[in-house]
C-alpha cells in the first residue's frame, strides 16, 4: 500500500550511489517519483541509475556533479543483469545472451563482448585493469576480459559461481546452492586458462 503518490513529481537525491541516499532514490521511484540521482563519482551515478532502471522498470537519471550535465540512462539492447564499474566504463553482464556490454562513461559509446556464456546466475567484478565474471551453469563459468582493449583474454574451464570477487592474489566465487566460497589462486586460473571458443 502507497501512503503517498510522487507521479509526476520530480526528486533530486544526491549521495545517492549507496546506503540510504540509494534506498531513498529507490523509495521514490516505487512512489512514482521521476528521479535525479547525483553524487561525487559520475560512474558510480550511471551505475545505481542502470540497476534502479532494470530492477524497478523505471526511468532513473543520472547527473554529472562537476558539469551539472544531465546523463540520461544508456541502452545496451542487451538485458543486463550485473553490472561493475571500472577503467572508464561501466560494464554489465548480460546472461541470457551470454554477453558482457562495455559503457564508456564519457560519450556513452556501447561496445558489446561475447563470451558465448549464456546462464541464469552469475557475476561481474572489476580487478587488476580486468573483468572477471561468472555464470551458472556454463560450458565456460568464468571469462577473464581486458578491460582497456575489452577483449578476452582467456576463459576457465572449472566450476562457477553465483557471486564474484577479487582480493588476496585470487578469484574467489561463492555456490549458494552448494553452500561453499572457493579460492582460485591467479597461478592456478592461468594453467588452466583456454584462449580460443573452438572447444564450445
């Protein structure tokens, strides 16, 4: 039940990348509010504007706090799920294609990488100049990409993962239905790396 109605109305919440400003942006949209969202980090802004849109079906806007410049959301004709941030793009993994879409934060330019992995889990992480994701089930549940050349650099023929992250010199992927968090050390991923899609 609404206690009250925004539509029409317009709502600039700044700080609006994490924490409450976020939970207020999203409150305001499922009130019908029209939503700026603005804070110090432009790319973080395009981030939470893109996950608001796609979770809640709404239009969020995003706003360029050193210009004041209006960043309207950006299309990737590509249904994205997951989404990170990192090397001057935003980037989304998009599972029902099997794709990763790269948003250049300044101009906007959308470049589309396949990685032929399409699934319904997965994740996506910036690291070390370098996307990493995951997918579940896949032929191939985690693909490593240049991130300044948004290339493949190698795909990994072990087991995915529902979530992913990176730190201690290692790839770590959590299995919520298994019930375990697994440690690939960095050593370990490039033995068993293979850089072609001739095996798919």
């Amino acid at each position: 039940m609404s206690l009250f109605d925004l539509t029409g109305k317009v709502a600039v919440v700044t700080g609006a990348t994490k924490g409450i400003g976020r939970g207020i942006a999203q409150e305001l949209v499922i009130q019908g509010a029209n939503v700026v969202v603005s804070s110090r980090s432009q790319g973080q802004c395009d981030a939470v504007a893109s996950e608001i849109n796609h979770d809640l079906g709404a239009e969020v806007t995003s706003v360029d706090t050193n210009t004041g410049a209006v960043v309207a959301h950006r299309t990737t004709g590509q249904h994205p799920r997951f989404l990170t941030a990192g090397a001057g793009a935003v980037w989304t993994l998009n599972q029902k294609f099997g794709t990763i879409s790269r948003i250049d934060v300044t101009g906007g330019r959308t470049l589309t990488v396949p990685l032929h992995t399409p699934g319904f889990g997965g994740d996506i992480t910036y690291a070390e100049g370098r996307i990493w994701s995951t997918a579940m089930p896949s032929k191939v549940p985690l693909s490593i990409v240049d991130a300044t050349k948004s290339v493949v650099l190698c795909q990994w023929k072990g087991e995915g993962g529902d979530s992913i992250g990176y730190g201690f010199g290692a790839i770590w992927l959590t299995n919520y239905h298994a019930g375990t968090v697994s440690r690939i050390e960095l050593n370990d991923l490039a033995a068993e790396c293979r850089t072609t899609n001739a095996d798919r």
